[in-house]
C-alpha cells in the first residue's frame, strides 16, 4: 500500500484536495455545520449547508478559513479531516500534504494551518505560497531563466507574484478578491437601482452577467430585491454592461497591485513580462478579466484553462518534486 501525497488549497470559500495520480479529488464549500449545544463540528462542505438549512435551529455554519484561524483551528482540523477521508476514504497510512497559502499569513496563522492538518490525519506537511503553486499548476518551467508574472485572484485576496527560477522576486497581496465584487454589486445596486440585494443574489448576478470585457455580448437579468424605500420587493433589468462600472473599484486596485510588483522589478525582468505576459489564475476570477486587463495595460494577459484548480494542481507537483 502506497502512501497518498497530497496538495490542498484550503480557501476562504472553497476547499481542494488533488493527487498526482487521480486528479482532483474534491472542491467543496470550506465551512462546517455546529452543533448549537456541543459546540461540534456534525459535517462539512456541501452537507453541512444542506443540514443546516433543515435543522437550523440546531446547527449553525462556520466558515473557519484563515482570517479567523487562530481561534477555529479544532473547527478547521476536524472540517479538514472529514474531507480526507471523503477523498481518500480510511486508509493505514496517513498521507502527506502539501497546502496552498496566501503569502500573507502570520507565523501563527502558518503555524495554526500546520497544525490544524496535521491533526485531520496528515503524516508530513508542507507549506507554499499560492501563486508559486499556481504557476506550477499551469506548467511554468522553473528552471528557465525568465521573470513570469502570476495573477491569483482568491475569494478575499488578490496575490500578485513575479517568479523567477522558482522564487518569488517581489509579490504583493491585496485584501480584494470575489467577496469584494460582490460587496461591490450590492452597493452598485443600491446606489443605481434603489434596492437592497444579498450575498447570493450578488454572486449570481456576477456569475451570469458579471463580465468585465467592453468587447463581450450585451446580456440583462432580472433581479428581485427590496427597495430601499419602501421595503417592498421590487425586480429590476440589470445588463452586464453595467457590471463594468460596478466592478471599477475593485478592478483598479488589481490592477494598481499589478502594476506596483511590475514598476518593483528590474528592467530585464520588465523585458520578460513583455515577451511572456500575465497569467490569471484563481477561483474567482470573472469573466472578461483576461481582456480587460490586456486593454488597459497592453500587456498579453491569459485566464490559465486550469485557473480554478491551478492552486492544488501545483501543490501536489510541488510535493512530488521534494
């Protein structure tokens, strides 16, 4: 019996577990269903939503992932060790791990993560910043002398990395990522439209008709929400060009992010980024993102075809290059 490696990409909204040899194993929601009265962790990612929303009066969720790391770690651990042996079923021998984190994280919060894995079942863990493991997960070549530029767009962060020979030369990490377009829609949708709309209901929108590309298809949707005024539910025609001017705000500071790591390198590192571009990675990214940025920088930008899984395909590969 051979042991299992590993690569995960524990999100703030979504959680991967990848192997060499079988692919993606899992992606599920990363929050755990709470016992109200015991304070234990009853299921994790796609059954716990669905038990609390039958039992909600018993359960309640907790999205435990990073921020917050510190003091969740048991709630982390436990989530985590539902998911392994969902991907990997019981097994004698405990598999080592390679984890994707955010490059900001704290010693403590690094240390949390280590921990928290290590006591879901894990054998040996490893840590390494995300867009490293991104850029393995697209196929970067880091033994070839040439600066590559990596953009991962996460749920609550955005890290852009300049690579060069398997190190990263200068990265930076900004707190914007999908929450921050949805808070975005929302308050757009507020201001334009005089209605209030939730979480879900933003996420949809940018799911649907979120493109950011000024070339795209005009699209529209009806959305239902509660006027501001009145309180009263209230639908009104949303069209994706509008989703441009709703997402400007977070999309500058991407693309200030992006220009500050550029203007931070040397001028032979520059030179690459001509010659190579950008890549986008990241679960959420939207749609349009790759053509906007093109535009306006005038830099050749591409959505990597793996930019959602990129993260844990690369952790793994890391943890087979050991």
């Amino acid at each position: 019996m051979l042991r299992k490696n590993l690569g995960i990409d524990i999100g703030t909204r979504q959680i991967s577990i990848c192997s060499l040899d079988d692919g993606l194993l899992l992606c599920e929601p990363s929050v755990a269903a709470i016992d109200i009265d015991t304070d234990e962790v009853v299921a994790a990612g796609d059954s716990a939503l669905r038990l609390v929303e039958t039992n909600p009066t018993r359960l309640r969720l907790c999205w435990p992932v990073w921020d917050p790391i510190v003091k969740s770690a048991n709630i982390l651990s436990e989530m985590l060790r539902i998911f392994l042996r969902r991907a990997v079923g019981r097994t004698m021998l405990r598999p080592q791990v390679m984890v994707a984190i955010p490059c900001d994280l704290t010693e403590a919060q690094t240390d949390a993560v280590e921990d928290a894995v290590l006591a879901a079942g894990a054998s040996r863990v490893h840590l390494l910043e995300a867009p490293l493991c991104a850029a393995l997960g697209v196929g970067f070549d880091f033994s070839s002398p040439v600066g590559q530029l990596v953009v991962h767009v996460g749920a609550s962060r955005t890290e852009v990395a300049m690579i060069f020979l398997g190190e990263m030369v200068t990265h930076l990490t900004i707190p914007v990522g999908g929450t921050q377009f949805d808070s975005a829609i929302i308050e757009h949708m507020r201001k334009r439209h005089g209605i209030y709309i939730g979480n879900r209901t933003a996420e949809q929108i940018k799911i649907r008709i979120g493109t950011v590309s000024k070339s795209a298809e005009e699209q529209t949707l009806d959305v239902k929400g509660r006027c501001t005024k009145t309180k009263e539910g209230r639908v009104v025609t949303v069209s994706s060009k509008e989703m441009l001017g709703a997402l400007t705000e977070p999309l500058t500071a991407i693309l200030d992010a992006i220009i500050s790591v550029i203007e931070q390198t040397g001028d032979d590192m520059r030179a690459d980024i001509a010659k190579t571009g950008v890549m986008l990675t990241g679960g959420a990214l939207l749609a349009g993102m790759d053509k906007f940025l093109d535009e306006v920088m005038g830099l050749r930008v591409r959505r990597a075809a793996n930019a959602e899984t990129a993260a844990v395909e690369g952790a793994v590969v890391a943890l087979s290059r050991l």
